[in-house]
C-alpha cells in the first residue's frame, strides 16, 4: 500500500510538472522579445502588476490553461507595469492586466483585463493551433 501511494505521488508530481511546463513565464527583455517574434513561435506579452487583482485573476487563469493543455507551449514574457514604463508605452497598453498575444512578428489579440477563462483560452487555442508553437 505504501509503495502505491508513493507511485501516485510520483505521478502527480509529474504531471503537475509537465503542465506547468505548458505555460513559461519569463521577465520581459527586449532580446528575447526579438528572439520569439523571429522565432515565428507563438507568445503572449502580459503587462502585470503585482498589486493587481485583475492581474491575479489572469495567472490563475493562465497556470489553468496550462493544466487543461500540457502539450501546448506558450512562452509568455511578463513586463512589470510599475518598473519597465518604456515597455508599456510601447505595448501601448493603457494600464496593468494587458495581454498582447503574437505569433512571430503578427500581433493577433490584444486585451485589456479580460479575466473570462473561455475568452483567454479561445484566443490561445485559435493561436497555438493555427501551427505556431
């Protein structure tokens, strides 16, 4: 009995490191930013503050995504709404909870503090599918 539970402990373990796998958050910097829209891939731009409710809402949402679609692989580059102001005046996005979601170099959905799981994982799935991974 002991060794059974030790198993589904093991693959529990597993398969919560795989979905998060699914969804990789990294700290916006303007090389990779380069380096994925080159890449044809893929990613999503969130400009989050960590003073943000709406911005909570959108991880929660996003680490869900991730559970519900493991061989999916969506980079997402965060940029600090209070700290990275050239970026956000970039972006143009009117304030934190802003998601910018690109394939290569094509901007396809911009968003400004959706928080209906649907909506983000329509836009996602319609994305990833669409032969950008």
């Amino acid at each position: 009995m002991k060794s059974l539970f030790i198993a589904l402990i093991s693959v529990v373990i597993t398969l919560s490191s795989v979905a998060q796998a699914a969804v990789e958050k990294e700290a916006f910097t303007e090389a990779r930013y380069n380096e994925l829209r080159k890449s044809g891939k893929v990613f999503l731009v969130d400009v989050y503050a960590t003073w943000c409710p709406t911005c909570a809402k959108q991880q929660d949402i996003l680490a869900t995504y991730g559970k519900n679609n493991p061989k999916q692989n969506l980079n997402v580059l965060v940029v600090d709404f209070d700290n990275d102001k050239k970026w956000v005046r970039y972006f143009k996005a009117p304030r934190q909870s802003t998601l910018l979601l690109y394939s290569g170099e094509e901007q396809l959905w911009f968003s400004v503090g959706e928080t209906r799981y649907d909506v983000i994982a329509d836009e996602l799935d319609k994305a990833l599918n669409a032969g950008g991974t």
